[in-house]
C-alpha cells in the first residue's frame, strides 16, 4: 500500500497538532448504528478514521480510534449487527484494542446532562405530537413558532422530565426539546428535540430506560466524553455541526471538532442501511452477506480482499464534494490484488467432452504447471491428464468465422501444459442433435504444448481431464441493479430496477483435481474465466462450491 496520500482532513490535523491544541493528541472514532450490517461506504469511513489513528502514531500525544456503536435506537439495533460490525471491521485489518464503547453506557450521563440544560432554562418538556412539532418549526423561507410549553417554569419541566423517565406517560406524548431560536435559518436550531418516549426493550439496557436520547443530543457528548479531537462524520451532517457544539458549549465539556466528508457511492447498487434491509427482509437476495449485496460481509464472501478494499478506499480518497465512484473502479482494485495473490487453476463451467483417439486407454500423463505465470516463488501443481477430457463448449464452433481461434473441425489447438490437439470428428446425440461429444487426435511430439516443427498454433484452452475432475458449482454475478442509480428517482421502487439475472448458478462445473484440496474463502484464478474463491460457508470437500469475484477483464462497460 502506498503512503497515505494528503487530504483536507489531514490538514486541519496538521496545523492542530503545530498548535499543539488537545494535547498533541489525535483521537478518532467509527461510530456505527447497530441497526445492518457495514457496507463499502462504511469502509470508506472505518479506512479513513482507523487510517488516521495508524498514521498519526508519532503525534506527541499519541493516537487511537474507537470503535464506538450509537445504539440510541431500540427498536432498530440488534447483538447480529454488533457481532457482525466487529468481526467486519477485524477483517478490513484494523483493531481499536480496548476502545470499544456504546453509547448506552451513557444513557445515565446524558440524562444528568440533560437535567442541567433544563435547570439552565436551555431545555423543555413540549407536549406537542409530532406531527404538530414539524408544523411549528416552519420551513426554509417561514420562521418557526414558538410552542404553549416554551415557556414551562423549571420547576415544571424538572418534574415533568422526571415523570417521563419514570415511565408515567405514554410513547409520543411529550418530548423534551432544546431552548434554542424558533427563528433560526438553520432549521436544526429551532428547539431540537432531546429526547423521545419509547418504551421498548434495548439490547443492552433491557427495560432500564424508557425515554431515549436523540442522535444530535448523543453524539457529540459521546464524542466529548471519549477525548476524541477529530470527529469526522458525512456532509449531511455539516448543518447539525451547529446544534453539535450548542450543546458541548452549553454543557462547558471537552470540545471535539466536527469535520465533515463527503459520502462514497458507486452506481449499479444502493448504499443505505434501510434499502439493504428490504432487500434481505423482502427475499430478494439470500441475506445480508449475499454476495451481489454491497456489504462488507457480501464483498467477502464474493471473493474481494480486505487490501483490495483498502486500496479502493484510499485511492477514491476523501472530499468535500459529492460524487459517484464506478463499479468498475472496485472491480478494478479487487482484480489488481487478486491478479498477484491468486493461484492459477483450471476449471471448465460448461463441459464438452473431448476424446483424445490416438492416446493409450488408461494412460495418465501429468503436467507440471506453475501456479503463477509470473511470480515462481508460489511453485507449482501437477495437472492429469488422459484420454477424456472435458473443455469449454463454447471454445468450440463446428462452423467458425476465419478469426476464431478455438477449436472447430480440422482446426487444431493448444491445450494449456499439455499437447496439440485436433478436431477430427464432432459426435451429436441422435435424438436431440446436440454437439456431445468431439473426437480428436493429439501429437505427441508437441509435449508442452509446442510442435517440433514449429508449426504455428494459435489458440490455448483450459481444459480437465475427466477421470480425474471434480464436480462442483459455480455461482456467476452480475450487477444487483441494472441501472446506474437505482435509487435516484423517489416516485420510483429502487427494487423495479433489480436485475433479474444477477445469480446463475451452474451445477455441472469441473475443476482441476488439486482444488479438491481448497479451504472455504481460498480464492483462484480459474484461468481464462476470472477470479474465484471457495464460499465461505457452503463450500465442503464433498460438494465445492466456487463465488466468481470479477472477471479477468472489464465486463462492466459492456
Ligand atoms: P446508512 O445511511 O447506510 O444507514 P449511516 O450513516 O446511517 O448509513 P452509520 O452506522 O451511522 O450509518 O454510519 C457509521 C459511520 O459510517 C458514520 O460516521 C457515517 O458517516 C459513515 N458512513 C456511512 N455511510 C457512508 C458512506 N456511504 N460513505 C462514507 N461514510 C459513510
Ligand atoms: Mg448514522
Ligand atoms: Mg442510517
């Protein structure tokens, strides 16, 4: 990986640290919601945020980043998304070490917090609905009104906070608000509301609390509690960057700095937590980790690296303006990585079966065939090979135009590490007519897979042999969605846009027979079709199962 390259974010930490502002330390979080698993936007912020903490070791305050989840939202958040947030975030390659925190462990803190702001006049137990609420708080051009409870005495709305705590009133009655400006340009700033009634159990507070705080009166406080200096969150955040240090002045606490970045998104999928929900609670693909789904968990079961990933991350590098990253750009870094970590195999997804005529009944012949074409240190395998072998059906055309440089009748062809084969006879089935079989012949003078005569021989094939091959399936990918933004228009379902072909699976696939020794996520170069890797939970040495990654080439434009 190269040297991180500079950012404005990098910057700002620079000239912080040349003032020596928070000590001469760089404290950063990844503060996910518990509610999904992460997809490949999060990994543009746990890269950035993890990153910093690495390359700010030296600072004379040291460095560290959290891992820090914001589960203020019972009814959403699950032990599932946790378990599966921290094995996530493990696997891209970072460790926060003992900086786990939740921000429920807070819940007590926010409250006494709370509790201040009302005795400072700065907060109030409003009995509006919400429906009200969002009608009093006015619109871009319309200042807001002020609501009949604004001006509840302190004593009131210590009683009423406390009452609401207790539990003695019901979901969506009362709220409490911040006591902020109705009139505010920023419609963030118009009495906020702080907390909220629900009772229903959390994961880890069980049925403690029944009043819940809300995201912009949780965040900055957690923030400031753990030490962080550089708070870095997406652009939808930079009108509540406001309402983030009201509340850290109000409360006079330690004051990190809210910097904001834009978000990353790649076309041909969607990026948010809620439409990925649909999709698996909807049945449209077989679970969060699905690998056509976006998700980290489903980039790893389809075969990416987490270097890979890492490499997208810091090459998209990170900015102030919105933009789309192509698909292709991903494919690309995973396709480079696998390119030089990937052993080479053979493997045949529609088999044709080939008779070698002139080659002994029950002789083996084996190849030794370097598992990487470039790089020797990753040695090499032996490939069997005998007189019935299986290739490609489509490298095989009985009537072809001049330029096709496969196998046809008469033509002759390379089959990779092993000899010259000719097309002598094609066998149909009388019945259907389909081409099942072909006859060849073999020199075998061209051992290696060069003649002698130094006749020239064009195109190479992959190829198995059949006595030795072992039966597996394939399951091929395509895009999820066959739009480039699927969720760009709102009068349209996201979900109308799904590509109905983006799963084949292929069942009668045949791979060379060192892969019958694959572990679940080793991940192959099958030659000639792409980059492949073992799934991670239905492969078995019994039935293999392979994921395509990528393609060898770029598909994408097509
Ligand atoms: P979603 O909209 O998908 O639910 P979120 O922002 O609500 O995403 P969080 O769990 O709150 O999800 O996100 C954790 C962190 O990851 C936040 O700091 C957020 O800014 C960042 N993040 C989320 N999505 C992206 C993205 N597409 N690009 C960059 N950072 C992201
Ligand atoms: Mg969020
Ligand atoms: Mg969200």
């Amino acid at each position: 990986e190269s040297a991180a390259p500079t950012n404005f974010i990098r910057a700002i930490i620079d000239a912080d640290l040349r003032q020596n502002k928070n000590d001469g330390c760089v404290v950063t979080r990844f503060p996910p919601e518990p509610n999904g698993y992460l997809h490949i936007g999060h990994a543009k912020s746990i890269c950035l945020n993890f990153g910093l903490a690495r390359d700010y070791a030296g600072a004379p305050g040291g460095s560290r980043c959290h891992l820090r989840f914001d589960d203020t939202n019972p009814t959403k958040e699950e032990q599932e998304y946790i378990d599966s947030i921290k094995e996530t975030v493990r696997w891209l390659g970072f460790d926060w070490g003992a900086h786990e925190y939740y921000a429920s462990d807070y819940f007590e803190q926010l409250y006494r917090w709370a509790i201040r702001l009302i005795e400072a006049g700065k907060a109030y137990v409003d009995d509006l609905s919400a429906e009200q609420i969002r009608a009093y708080r006015g619109t871009l051009t319309e200042p807001g009104r002020n609501s009949p409870c604004r001006d509840r005495s302190v004593e009131e709305n210590l009683a009423l906070f406390q009452a609401m705590k207790n539990g003695e009133f019901a979901d969506g009655s009362r709220v409490l608000r911040a006591k902020i400006d109705m009139a505010s340009p920023n419609l963030n700033l118009r009495d906020p509301v702080m907390y909220r009634i629900l009772h229903a159990e959390h994961h880890r507070t069980g049925n403690r609390w029944c009043i819940y705080p809300m995201y912009d009166f949780t965040h900055g406080q957690s923030d400031s509690l753990e030490g962080i200096t550089h708070s870095i969150c997406t652009l939808e955040f930079e009108a509540h960057r406001p309402l983030y240090d009201w509340f850290i002045d109000q409360l006079g606490i330690h004051h990190p700095r809210q910097i904001e970045f834009a978000r990353l998104n790649i076309n041909y999928t969607v990026m948010s937590k809620r439409k990925l929900l649909e999709l698996v609670n909807g049945e449209y693909v077989q679970g969060w980790d699905d690998p056509r789904m976006p998700t980290l968990a489903g980039l790893r079961r389809r075969g990416f690296t987490p270097a890979a990933i890492r490499n997208f991350c810091e090459r998209i590098g990170v900015s102030k303006k919105d933009s789309c990253v192509d698909m292709g750009f991903l494919e690309y870094c995973v396709r480079e990585d696998l390119d030089r970590t990937t052993p080479r195999a053979m493997a045949v997804l529609d088999p044709l079966r080939v008779v070698i005529d002139n080659y002994p009944e029950g002789q083996v012949d084996e190849f030794e065939a370097p598992n990487h074409p470039n790089l020797p240190e990753m040695g090499t395998r032996k490939v069997p090979f005998s007189r019935v072998l299986y290739i490609e059906r489509e490298d095989f055309m009985e009537d072809p135009p001049k330029k096709f440089f496969r196998l046809a009748p008469g033509r002759e062809v390379r089959l990779k590490y092993a000899y010259l084969i000719r097309c002598e006879e094609v066998v149909r089935d009388p019945v259907s007519n389909e081409i099942i079989e072909l006859r060849c012949t073999y020199d075998p003078a061209s051992r290696g897979g060069s003649a002698p005569d130094g006749r020239k021989v064009k195109g190479t094939l992959h190829w198995v042999s059949a006595a030795h091959a072992v039966k597996t399936e394939v399951r091929l990918y395509d895009r999820l969605f066959n739009v480039p933004a699927p969720d760009g228009d709102k009068e349209v379902d996201f979900k109308s846009h799904l590509n109905p072909d983006s799963l084949r699976v292929l069942g009668e696939c045949l791979v060379e027979p060192s892969l019958a020794e694959a572990q679940p996520e080793n991940r192959y170069q099958f030659e000639r079709l792409g980059y492949f890797c073992a799934d991670r939970f239905d492969f078995t040495a019994g039935k293999p199962v392979f994921n395509r990654t990528v393609t060898l080439r770029d598909s994408w434009a097509k």
